[in-house]
C-alpha cells in the first residue's frame, strides 16, 4: 500500500513519513552557542564604546553602522539566498564574521584599537548577518513541520532571552578580570561550534521560482516585492514595525546612556536592566513555545504589542531614584516580546511559499528597519539635549495606540487568512518554476 502524500508549503511528504526534527535541533543547538557569544561580545564592545567616550552620539553612530548595511544589503541577499544554497550562505559567514573578530582581538592585544575600527566589525557582521539571518530563517520550514513553527518561534524568544540574561553580567563580569580580546575569542570558539554541524547535515533547498524566465537581481527583487504588495495586512504590519522602530531602536541602543547619566548607574547596573528584559524573554518564549498562542495568531501580536507598550511607557517615565521601577518595566516588556514577535513571524514561515522566503523576508525586514538609521541619527543628537527616557514614553505610547487600534483593521487582523500559497504566486503575478511544474525539494 503506498502512502499517502501531503502537500506542507510546496513540499510533498508522506503522512507516516514526518521530518526528523533530530537535524534541526543539532544545528539550532550549534546557533544558539554563536548568539550567546555574540552577545557577549556585544556588551563588551559596547561597554567599551560607552566607557570610553560617554557619548550618545558615538553609540548611535555605533547602531547606524551596525544597522544600516544590513538594510541596504538585505534585498539582494533575499534574492541571492533563493538562488543559492542555504546551508553554504551560513557557513561562509560564519567564517566570514569569526575572522573579523580575530582581526579586532588582535588589534586590542597589540593595544592599536580605535572607534572605527569597532566600527568596521560592526559594518562586517552587518552585512554577514543579513545574508545568515535569510539563510536560516527561510530554512525553517524546510527541517520543522508547520504545526511546530509557533513554538520553535517562542523557543527563539527564550533563547534570545537567555542571551540577553547570561551575556550582560557575564561580560561585566569577563571584563573585570579578563583582557577583551580573549573575551572576543571566545565569540570565534561559539562560532565554530555553529558551523560544525552545517558541515555535516544538509538542508532541503527549494528550487528558485522566478517570473517571466527572467533570473536578473532586480527582476527578481522586484518580484518580491509585488507578493507582499498583494498582502495588504503584511505591508501594514511593516509600517507599523517602522513605526516603532523609529523610536524604539534609538532608545535600546541608547541604554548605557540611560543606566550612566539618568540613573547614574554603571556596568553592573545596565548589566541588570538588560537581563531583566532578557528573563522576560526566556519566560515569555517558554510560554509561547508551550502555549502556541491564540488560535488567530495576530490576536497574540496585537494584544501583547498594546499592553508592552505601557510596560516601555513607564521605563521612560521612572524617575533617577526609581531604577528598580525600570528594571521591572524592562522584565514586563520583555515577557510580552515573543508574543508579538513569535506568531508573526510563524505566520509568515507558514503561509509563504518556501521558493520565495528568502526575497520575501528580506523585503520584509528591509522595510520594518528603513527607518531605523534616521531614527539613529536624530536620537543619537536628541537624546544628548533631552535625555534617553523620552525616547522610551514615546515609543512605548506608539505601540499601544498602534496595538489597540489594530484590532479595528481587517487586513492585519486576518492577516493569516490571506491566499499566500504557490498557485495564487504563479497565476496572479505570473511567476514560473524553475524547470519544474509544482516546486519541490531538492537536496543540497
């Protein structure tokens, strides 16, 4: 008797013949050890910006540098990401980024360091960031059954969160009793420990779904961009998400800044803001991932985006002697980020097709962090005449208007009722397989 076929995102698969998630959790284990000593790192090179200059000017431009590439790079490397294989893309920058780190742990053991040479890791991770991050984002569905998308979101959540509670006073710590650059090494020993396992296990690559017979960067891009144009809900999720960002992402770079000159705390104290927002993290990824959320994944979002906003609302409004008040704030908020990151995401890893994931994400993540770098370049200036607190009550009243009144808006609401699927792809916008009739795996 033969088995029965079932069609998940393009991909045929038997119903008694499920995915091994064994795969997966090798290569998420080995990602996850890479992000804690990323993080590590990036306390310390930013404590090292913050102690150094004490300026908001300097760790804005910090963010600008850390950012802005990535948003310039991010639509080209969607579409090379559908075109190349995945599991490569990781492991070149991987290696890319960890040499980069050697090259600066050099430079601090000969004592040679400068501002822009943090700057110039910054702009190298930036780039090799957004190449990995499509890379592994779009590979998700390709190793996970959809009914376990949510949760291994909620599960990214905590492990973030954990990233944010170890790194903080751990690198405070570190740097208390070790020199940096064997701190950064440390950042190259978790990176070998991600690209290890891509060596040796293969993730499915899609075939590349183009339009027209047409392969060229820019037609390719463009045809991106013409699926999430026919979402509405998508495309208002992303301004809402620059929105936010504008304000938002200023004020969390900004947080040494915060701890130092209005709470007059030092590295333990922002080492304690952080991993406050880090707990909150793990605990409120743990109970997504176990949870799922509501049954219409944009309720979750938007309820959680409405009620962290007060949570961000009130860090600004904590006075100097009212650290505590923040900390707590800090915890709130950080509890209800993977509710209204976790499902969105899902949503989207769940419904588009995986040929276009790559183009698609990046489109996506391109234009929720447009705005960022302008944001950076006015807090930065801003925040040095009135304060980093502001920036947190402005952004967190953005939030909640926005997470409330969402609700009324039928396109983000039934968002994950739109039609994503392959067949509305090719008839709508005239997209074509690439040598294939229906789109299926292929091994690398």
């Amino acid at each position: 008797m033969g088995s029965k076929k079932i069609r998940i995102n393009g991909l045929e698969e038997s119903e008694n013949e499920s995915r091994s998630i064994l795969p997966f959790s090798i290569l998420y284990t080995g990602q996850v050890f890479s992000l804690l000593g990323s993080r590590l790192v990036q306390f310390s090179i930013v404590w090292w910006l913050t102690s150094t200059t004490g300026s908001a000017s300097v760790l804005a431009l910090g963010s600008i540098i850390a950012m802005l590439p990535q948003v310039l790079v991010s639509p080209f490397a969607g579409v090379l990401i559908d075109r190349w294989n995945r599991r490569r893309v990781m492991i070149v920058t991987d290696t890319l980024i960890a040499l980069a780190v050697v090259v600066l742990a050099v430079l601090y053991a000969w004592d040679l360091v400068s501002v822009w040479h943090i700057y110039g890791l910054m702009f190298v991770r930036s780039v090799g960031g957004a190449f990995h991050w499509l890379a592994w984002q779009s590979s998700r569905n390709m190793l996970v059954p959809e009914r376990h998308l949510s949760r291994v979101a909620g599960l990214d959540q905590s492990i973030n969160g954990i990233a944010g509670f170890v790194a903080p006073p751990m690198g405070a710590l570190l740097m208390g009793f070790l020199p940096i650059h064997m701190i950064l090494a440390l950042d190259v020993a978790t990176a070998a420990m991600a690209i290890a396992p891509l060596l040796f296990i293969k993730i499915p690559q899609p075939p590349f779904l183009h339009k027209n017979g047409r392969s060229s960067v820019f037609a390719s891009m463009k045809e991106g961009f013409n699926y999430i144009r026919a979402k509405t809900g998508v495309l208002l999720i992303v301004a809402m998400a620059m929105a936010i960002n504008f304000i938002l992402t200023p004020a969390f770079s900004l947080q040494p800044i915060l701890v130092t000159n209005h709470f007059g705390g030092g590295a333990i104290e922002l080492g304690l803001l952080q991993s406050a927002h880090g707990i909150g993290l793990i605990l409120g990824g743990l109970a997504l991932s176990v949870w799922g959320g509501f049954k219409r994944r944009a309720v979750t979002s938007l309820l959680a985006l409405a009620v962290s906003g007060v949570f961000f609302a009130i860090i600004g409004l904590a006075p100097p002697t009212a650290f505590m008040i923040a900390v707590g704030a800090s915890f709130a908020a950080g509890l209800l980020n993977p509710m209204v990151n976790g499902p969105l995401m899902a949503i989207l890893q769940a419904k588009v097709p995986t040929e276009v994931q790559g183009r698609v994400f990046s489109l996506i993540q391109t234009g929720a962090q447009l705005i960022v770098p302008l944001g950076l370049a006015i807090g930065g200036p801003f925040s040095d005449t009135f304060g980093v607190p502001i920036l947190f009550l402005l952004g967190g009243t953005i939030m909640s208007i926005m997470g409330a009144g969402a609700f009324l808006v039928r396109p983000i609401l039934y968002v994950e009722d739109a039609n994503f699927d392959v067949e509305t792809l090719q008839g709508n916008l005239g997209f074509a397989g690439e040598g294939v009739k229906v789109p299926g795996a292929v091994s690398d």
